[in-house]
C-alpha cells in the first residue's frame, strides 16, 4: 500500500513540476496581480498575496525555473499597485477618513499617518514589509502630497525588497528539500 501511495504522490509530483516548468509566464502574471492587488488599498483584504508567493517560490525552485523573473513580477507588480494606492489617496486626500474600511478604524489610519509624518520616506521602505500598513502608507503618501519622484524611488525600493524577502527563502527551501 505505502508502494502504492508513494509511486502515486510521485508521479502527481512530478506532473505540478512540468506544469511549472511549463507555465512560467502565467506564474509571472499571477505573481503581478498578487502584488497588485495587495499594494491596493481595500483590495489587499482579499488577496494572500504572501502566502500565494511563498507557494510559487517553493514550486519554481523545485522546478528549477528562473528566480530573477519572479522577483521582477512581484516587485513590479507591487510597485503598479503602490502608484495605484498613492493617486487614490492624492485624488481624495480630504475625505480619506470617510472611505470604507477606514471610517470603522480611525485608530489605524491615525497611526499610518503618525508613522508617515515622523518616517517620511523611511515609512514608505518600512511599511512594505509591515503587513497591515503596505497598502495604507502609499494612500497616505498620495494625500499628504509626498513628491511622487521621492516616492516611486523608496517604492521600487521596497517593493524589490519585500519581493526578495518572500520568494527568496521559499524558492532556495523547498529547493533544497527536494534536490
């Protein structure tokens, strides 16, 4: 039976690594609109961006593809939804607070905008890679009328960082399990 199981888990194994192999490019779409959508604000809610991008890095590492591609989809990707995040908050930078999903918690907009007046720039590298602030800092940002060059510079930055930072690990680890 255990013969069985296991010469079955192989072969299925060995089907999601050719399907891999195979789909780099759609896994570099997916890995764009993931670190879109979670450098949105509202719409990083709904999105496990991390946990997808962990789950793509262990696979392609295991399939031997190209890490460097992965890492420029999601920071690109990243940085796309930050641009999103900062003319939303520059085109309605007086009546953030109205907004849903922020009117509930006045609390945490209050304390991105503290964290972004002492920080400056900084909060923009820093928040990246500080869940729950990704998607507020770059909205802040935009309505609090940052220079857009200083911004774009800190967020592709960031975005390359936090990119790096959950793909890296994830696609070396699983890697080295399997090789």
């Amino acid at each position: 039976m255990d013969f069985i199981l296991s010469s079955a888990l192989d072969k299925y194994w060995a089907a999601l690594l050719s399907f891999v192999r195979e789909s780099e490019t759609l896994i570099e779409v997916a890995l764009f609109s993931c670190a879109f959508a979670e450098s949105i604000i509202f719409a990083s809610v709904f999105v496990p961006s991390t946990l997808i991008f962990i789950a793509i890095g262990a696979l392609e590492g295991a399939a031997d593809g190209a890490l460097l591609p992965l890492v420029a989809a999601g920071a690109l990707g990243a940085l796309a939804g930050d641009i999103v995040s900062f003319a939303i908050g520059y085109r309605l930078r007086d009546n953030i607070g109205k907004l849903w999903g922020l009117r509930d918690h006045p609390g945490l907009l209050d304390r991105a905008r503290a964290f972004l007046k002492r920080w400056g720039i900084a909060a923009v590298l820093i928040s990246k890679v500080a869940g729950p602030l990704r998607p507020i800092v770059p909205m802040l940002a935009g309505a609090t009328s940052m220079p857009l060059p200083l911004f774009l510079a800190a967020s592709a930055v960031s975005s390359i960082i936090w990119s790096a930072l959950v793909l890296v690990p994830a696609y070396y680890g699983l890697s080295a399990v399997t090789h």
